[in-house]
C-alpha cells in the first residue's frame, strides 16, 4: 500500500504518524480499497473501504473525514498498561 498522495488530500497526522491508502475504483467506477494507520513501527488501525463514489476527490475527502475521526476517538483514550488484544 502506498499513500503518495498529494499533502492536500492526505488526513492530518500527529508527528510519528503514517498513513498508507489504497483506494481504486471497482468495475463500476465505485471507488473502494484500504488504508491504514502507524504510529512508529505499530499498526494501528486497518479500514476496510467500500462504496465511496465514483468521484475521486469526493472518495478521498471522505476517507480523510474517517481516518481522523478514528484518530481523535484514539488519542482521546488512555492507553497505559496491557492494552493488547486478549485470546478470544
């Protein structure tokens, strides 16, 4: 994945923040894909994206809304101690 977008249409990203965007139209022109946030070496978060118009700028406006609402939910939360997933 890559995110060599344009600084304009990338999301606004704390320093040691990385964001890697794979967004390509289906066969009927919806545009859909992944992106994905790294704090450092650590994944963060991985969307899954579908269905976000046929129009490109519109897609990426749209995608950028999400990811740093996600990141602002995130930051807001403590994240001390064990915060690692648990065995289901």
């Amino acid at each position: 994945m890559s995110s060599e977008l344009p600084v304009e249409h990338c999301p606004a990203l704390p320093a040691g923040w990385t964001f890697h965007l794979k967004l390509e139209p289906d066969a009927d022109g919806e545009y859909g894909g992944e992106a994905e946030l790294w704090e450092g070496p650590s994944l963060r978060c991985r969307m899954l994206l579908t269905r976000y118009g046929t129009d490109r700028s519109a897609a990426l406006a749209r995608v950028n809304a999400r990811v740093e609402h996600w990141l602002s939910e995130w930051l807001a939360r403590p994240h001390t101690g064990n915060t690692a997933f648990g065995e289901l």
